[in-house]
C-alpha cells in the first residue's frame, strides 16, 4: 500500500464529519450515531470495515424502523452489501 509511506492520504467519497466520528472512535471506543449521518456512517464503515461502527449504526437503524422507511433502509442496505440489517 502506497498510503502506508504517504504523509497525506486522500480519502475519496467520505464527508470531513464521519471521518472525524471514525478517527474518534479510533482513539475513544465510542461512536456516537444520529439520525443525520447514520447512513454515511455506516456506509464508511463498511468499507473501512470498521465492524463496531457497522454493528452501532445497524443497532441505530433497528431502533427507528417504521413503516415510512423500512424499504428504502433495505435497500440501502442491500446495494452496500450489510447483512446485518
């Protein structure tokens, strides 16, 4: 991996925000998931495979299943390929 001698790593497709919630988390072992930025959160951490992130937005999802938007969290989770939801 080149990133590992690079002294900036460009990450591509991630909002400043969600890669400051996973840099926190790195060093904190907490995550704190809301309703604006669940799904990007969560898509960044399944690409990072950042499993506990994952498992705390999937928990977060579940949570606040309702008939209005039951489908299109399916889906979502289908295209990034989560299984847990």
């Amino acid at each position: 991996f080149k990133e590992c001698s690079a002294s900036e790593v460009t990450l591509r497709d991630v909002c400043p925000e969600v890669v400051g919630r996973l840099i926190d988390f790195a060093y904190t072992a907490r995550i704190t998931v809301g309703e604006k930025c669940v799904l990007h959160l969560l898509l960044a951490a399944m690409r990072f495979q950042m499993e506990d992130v994952a498992k705390a937005c999937c928990d977060f999802l579940t949570k606040h299943l309702e008939p209005a938007n039951v489908i299109g969290i399916a889906r979502f989770a289908e295209e990034i390929g989560c299984s847990e939801l």
